[in-house]
C-alpha cells in the first residue's frame, strides 16, 4: 500500500476493500468525471461530496470521496510525508 494512502485510510478509519474499486488509469479524467458527473457521499460526514481521490491500495485503487470541509480537515492533520 501506498504509504500515503494508509496514512488517509488510518486517518479516516476506513477499510480499502470497503471503498469503491477505482481505475487503474485515465485518473485524471476519472476524477473528473467522478466529482461533476456524478454524485457520491463524503467518507467522513456523508454530505455531498466534491473532491475525489484514488488511494492505491494492496486491494487495488480505491476511491475516498471527500466534501471540502473534510478535504480540508485531512489536509490539515494528515503528516507530511
């Protein structure tokens, strides 16, 4: 597992075989994609989300769907790595 990732997971307390499989490519269209074609949850408060981020996990990619109140509580107590 990426080490950031198990850093957001450990912080979210969320288990990557629980998330939604992610690509493997395209990502940045995905994530697009994802955040204004669709509508999805926040991980954390489960408002409406509008930030997405694929967590490479040993489970494969993951998606962690953040609002931007949440994006930015795990920006700001996640460690820099």
């Amino acid at each position: 597992m990426d080490p950031a990732a198990d850093g957001l997971l450990h912080l979210l307390k969320a288990e990557p075989t629980l998330l939604p499989e992610a690509p493997a490519d395209h990502l940045g269209a995905a994530i697009t994609h994802r955040t204004q074609d669709e509508i999805h949850h926040c991980l954390r408060c489960g408002q409406d989300a509008g930030i997405a981020y694929i967590a490479h996990t040993d489970a494969g990619n993951r998606w962690i769907d953040l609002c931007p109140q949440c994006a930015y509580w795990l920006r700001c107590n996640a460690t820099p790595g």
